[in-house]
C-alpha cells in the first residue's frame, strides 16, 4: 500500500502551496508518534484534564428492550461532551512541538470548534474557528461557548454556508498562513496525514473499549456500533478491533430517506471521487460536483467520509448502513427516557441502528454503542419538532 | 512546436488572461474570452466550474459559482475551447481544473476529449507531482502539456521533480495564498523565478495576486516570460450583471492598461517614442 492511501483511498489531492505543510506535519507526526515527553504529556491532559478513560456502561433498561448485553461507550461524559477533544488535545499539543503559534478549525455543529477551542485555551494556543454562516445561525449557542472559551469564530457565507465550505476557508486560511499555523482538522478526512492522525488520537476510544468489554466480559463484543459523519468517532472505536473477529457497524445519516436527495449517506449512496484533498466515497453529481447532503444531525451532514472507511467498505470489513432523521429523533428520545442519558443527534442514530438490529444478537450476545457525544446541544431544536412529526 | 511553445518563441513576455467557462453565462462566456483575446491576451486561461474551488480566493468561487448555477458542465467548456479555437486558432488554450472533474470523467476521456476541442494544456490545481501519475499517460498520448505548479514554499528538490514531468510553461505562484487581487506582490518573486530558472528553459509564468499594471512590471522584470491575470478580469464581469457594453468596455481597457506592464519602465531620459511595443 502506498503511504497515505488506504487500499486505493486517501492521498494528497491539494494545490502545490500545501504540499511542504502536509510533507512538515508528517515528519512532525512521525517524530512525536515516538516522543516519550510527547505521549508523557498527551496522557496528562486525557486523564487529569479531559477526564478518560470514559465509563463503558452496561445498560440494564436497554438491554432488556433489546434482548441482548448492551454497552454504551460513553465519550459523552469527556470533558467537551463528545469524543473530538481526543483529537484536538493531540493535535494541539502536536503544534505546540512544531512551534506553531496559532491554531485553527472549521466546524459544522460546533462541536469541533469548541473542542479546538477548549485546547486551545489549555495549551495556550490562540483559535479562530470557520464556521458556515448558517451553522453559525443553527448552532448559536456553540458560537457563544466557543467565545467564551477565548475563540474567534468566523462565520463563512460562501457556496452552501455549512460544514464543506468551513472547510474550504480554513483549507484557503492555512494555505496563506502555513509558517505559524495548524489547522486542526476535525475528522479522519482530508489530505494525508491528517486521516492517520485524527484516526490514532481518536483510537484511545476503541483501546479502552475492548480492555473494558473484556475485563467486564471475559470476552470480545460481538458487534460494534459506531455513527458515520466524516467517521473520526467510528474509526476510534473500530480500529483496535479490525483484527478481531467482531461485527463493526458504521451508520450513516439517512436524512429523509435514501431514495430521497436529501442525506448524508456518503458509503450507501456516494460514488468514488476526490473531495477535499482525498480520495474516497462522494456524494456528487455526473459531472464531479459535490451535492448538497442533509441530515437532522449537523456533525453527520456531510458530502464524503475519510478514506480508511471507504477501504473497510469495500473489503466488507465494516457494514455501513444509515438511519432517518425520524428514526434518530425516536433514538434520541428513547435513550433520554430510557437510560437517562440525551445523546448527541449524532450518536442517536447509532443507537437507533441498535433499536432495528439488535434482536439478531441472541440474550448472550454483546453489543457495544459509542455514544460519541452528548445531547444538550441538540435539546433545543428536537424541542421545536412536534412530537408528532416524527 | 505546439502552439503554446510557439507563443513563447514569438513573444515575450506574454499576457495570460483567465475566465472561468460559463460566468456569467454559457453563451456570454465566449463573448467575454473573445472580448480578453481581442484586447490583448496571449494566451487564455478556461477553469471548469468547480463547486469547492480550494486553491481560489471569493472573486474566483463566485465566479465558479455563478457558472454552475448557470448549468455549465465539462461539455460546456469544451464546447467553448472550440469557439475560442475557431475565433483565434494561434492563441493557445489552457484547461484550469479541480482533478475530480477529471476524475470523474476518467482522465482518458477527458483528454481524449480536451484535445478533440483543441486545448493545448491542462493545469490540475490539486494533483501534485505525488499524485500525477494517474493522469501523465494521458496527456502525452493526446499531445496536451500539462502545466506545472511551483509555489513559493516548495523545496528545491520539490521543484526538480515537479519540472522533470513539466511541459508548455511553469505556473508561478507568486505568494503564499489563494487567488485574488493584492495590494502589492510579496518581495520573494525576483528569487523563485531566478531559482527555478537555473532548473529549466521552460517558460515561467507568474500568477495570483497579479492585479495591476505595476506587478506586471515586477514579475517582468524579476525576469518572467508570462504573467496571469485572473481575480482582477473576473472581478469585471461580477460588477457588470447584464451591462455587455460596460463590461466589455472595462476589460478592454483593464487588459489593455495591465499590458503597459509588459513594457519595461521608460527611464527619464528616454524618449517616449523609442519605447518599444511588446
């Protein structure tokens, strides 16, 4: 396999300017990967700062529902209130070693910006955060978290004004400002290095998960459940458990329906093509041009997904299958009722794969949800819904 | 000797003027990419609309923008190289283009296609040297030269591999950034292209941030064959919705000032009238 692809996938598809950052951050990536003082520190801030490792919680109300052992992977309750402070906490650190001064970020629903944000104020580092224009209207409650926390955020009012164009200015931002900045990406997409790092900070979820599951079990899960956006908190879980003989299961936003445009479901529905600096899985039209995707959850509302996931795709190594918006909300609902636990929109439809799945499992059989991220953020738009409605 | 060697044997330095296919419209297109030729570009400059342009500033997306919510595909802008061949069949053609068009269509279709229309080269702005492979049978079969990328952060070694595989011209990219017009170009440009000079006898041209009659001069005297004019000629058709008199007018006369650049400043001991015309 080349370096940086993954089977055919991945690569370095980004303009000339780019090219000595991504050569500079994978020798640095390289170089700390193997640092002592380096992962000395990164374990600091995990366990003192962010609060790992995160409970694996048998869940006893849903696993009488569901008729099987049910565990939640709780990256809910790190410090942020989703998994993405692995990543940020990594990378940051990661510039802080390179000697960059300056750190920045896009987001979709917020969640990365505040992660960067929350980084970034613990290590010192300043952050400007790209963020659609009209996400930022979506998501105004994490504009003013992300301010709080001492970051700028900058609303981005070009093409469709979400998540791919946040991307595309912080992509124009780093381009212009490589000598002092890192642009912290938030997901295993994009140009290579940045799917191999996103995926090894975000790896911790799945080596404690499988310690868990063990030392509770005695042995593996049967199945992993894992949402699927650009796929950083599903390659977390679903890694260290590649080699296992263990169901791995991404879910992809539904949306409205698969046989409908609006969706995210970019491995169901997309056809292979080059988006943001990588090769992989696109929702795009015949002549090459991304589409406009949708899903009830903003973190999952995304036209590609990282390139390792398309390789696991097409090997069959991981199932990708995708969830409605109804059937999120009905999750999201669910779980709040059910176990005392709001999930993320994100994670609900995680849970949701569960509520249609898991009967197949047998009462012996172990299944294991990563709730990438709590639901708070969420409370007030799924307050807007009629009850009705979905 | 292709046609875009012959330009730079002919003349030199030469104005590179860049459109994107489409904007503002399908048929307006060709009247604008005719309007720079007539005024005075040497060579044209056609990007494919492309829905997340990375690598350009909010001039140049709008414009792709624009374009695709007129409905231009990739059978549009061949469609177009052909007029442009038929109007001025010694002005050479380069394709500017986001690699998942190319992608998409397969590159042996796409160049297949490409030199069916006429083009005389393809400038891939996200396929570096790394990547390029996936295209280079391609472009030799059908004659097209693929124009290189060299920017001012790439490392020497870089800047071999990048002009073993080079054709046609070398892309300067004049500064650390996306596209758009500058207020004055950065001062490193006289030492990239002395750099890269000693590595090739390919043309240079230096493009982004180029908006004024004033850095053409500077890339021309830091000793550039070409210079490419892009944001500032793009920025004309946004301002001119609808109004084809003012528009054309306005890039007639900003090509037209933007070539005095061309010509080396006049020292003030000169006389105006043995000033040459280049």
């Amino acid at each position: 396999m080349k370096a940086g692809r993954y089977g055919v996938y991945g690569g370095q598809y980004v303009p000339e300017t780019l090219m000595s950052a991504l050569i500079e951050l994978e020798e640095t990536y390289g170089r700390v990967h193997e640092d002592p003082e380096f992962s000395r520190r990164l374990d600091w801030y995990l366990h003192e700062y962010a609060g790992r490792e995160t409970p694996l919680t048998y869940c006893e109300n849903l696993s009488r529902d569901l008729g099987c052992r049910v565990y939640l992977k709780r990256e809910d309750l790190l410090h942020g209130g989703a998994h993405k402070l692995n990543n940020t906490l990594g990378q940051a650190l990661m510039a802080k070693f390179m000697g960059k001064r300056r750190l920045i970020a896009e987001t979709g629903a917020g969640q990365h910006g505040v992660a960067t944000a929350i980084a970034g104020a613990a290590l010192d580092l300043p952050v400007e955060v790209y963020m659609g224009e009209v996400d930022t209207r979506r998501q105004a409650l994490n504009v003013f978290r992300m301010e709080l926390l001492g970051a700028r955020v900058i609303p981005v009012a070009s093409g469709s004004r979400t998540l791919k164009d946040a991307i595309n200015a912080a992509m124009r931002d780093w381009v212009a400002n490589l000598r002092d900045t890192h642009y912290l990406l938030g997901s295993c997409v994009g140009p290579h290095p940045f799917p191999r790092i996103v995926r090894d900070f975000q790896s911790v979820i799945g080596e404690e998960a499988r310690r868990q599951v063990l030392e509770r079990e005695g042995r593996l899960p049967d199945t992993v459940v894992a949402c699927v956006g650009g796929g950083s908190n599903a390659i977390g879980i679903f890694y260290p458990f590649v080699s296992d003989d263990v169901a791995l299961v991404g879910v992809e936003a539904g949306g409205e329906g698969l046989d409908t445009p609006h969706h995210g479901a970019s491995l169901s529905r997309g056809s292979v093509g080059v988006f943001q600096g990588a090769l992989s899985y696109l929702l795009q039209d015949g002549d090459g041009q991304a589409l406009e995707t949708h899903s009830i959850a903003a973190g999952l509302d995304h036209p590609s997904v990282g390139p390792e996931h398309a390789m696991l795709k097409d090997s069959g190594r991981v199932r990708y299958e995708a969830v409605t918006d109804a059937e999120a909300l009905k999750a999201f609902r669910y779980l709040s009722r059910t176990e005392g636990i709001i999930p993320a929109l994100e994670s609900a439809h995680a849970v949701a794969y569960a509520l249609r799945a898991a009967g197949d499992l047998g009462e012996d059989g172990i299944l294991v949800i990563n709730l990438s991220g709590r639901g708070d953020k969420d409370v007030a738009d799924v307050a807007k819904i009629p009850r009705g409605a979905a | 000797m292709s046609r875009i060697d012959g330009l730079f044997a002919r003349k030199n330095p030469v104005f590179i003027g860049f459109t994107v296919a489409g904007d503002p419209g399908i048929g307006a297109s060709f009247r604008v990419a005719k309007a720079m030729i007539d005024a005075g570009v040497d060579l044209l400059e056609i990007a494919i609309p492309y829905s997340d342009p990375v690598a350009d500033g909010p001039v140049i997306e709008r414009a792709h923008l624009r374009a695709l919510r007129a409905g231009t595909t990739p059978d549009d802008v061949f469609a177009l190289v052909r007029q442009v061949r038929e109007h001025a069949p010694e002005v050479p053609v380069v394709l500017f283009t986001y690699y998942n068009i190319i992608h998409r269509r397969g590159p042996g279709r796409f160049f297949a296609e490409a030199a069916a229309a006429g083009a005389d080269g393809v400038l891939i702005v996200d396929l570096p040297s790394e990547e390029s492979g996936e295209v280079a049978p391609f472009a030799a079969r059908h004659g097209i030269d693929r124009i290189a990328l060299i920017a001012p952060t790439t490392s020497p070694e870089r800047q071999h591999a990048i002009l073993r595989e080079a054709s046609g011209f070398v892309y300067l990219i004049s500064l650390e950034g996306v596209t758009g017009e500058r207020d004055r170009l950065p001062p490193g440009i006289a030492g990239l292209v002395g750099a890269v000079r000693e590595k090739t006898d390919l043309a240079l041209a230096v493009g982004f941030g180029v908006s004024r009659p004033e850095h053409v001069r500077t890339v021309v005297e830091a000793g550039a064959n070409g210079v490419i004019v892009g944001s500032a000629l793009v920025r004309i058709i946004e301002e001119h919705p609808g109004d084809w008199p003012g528009m054309h007018e306005a890039l007639r006369t900003a090509i037209v000032a933007l070539r005095r650049g061309l010509i080396p400043d006049p020292e003030p001991d000169i006389p105006r009238r043995e000033r040459v015309e280049g």
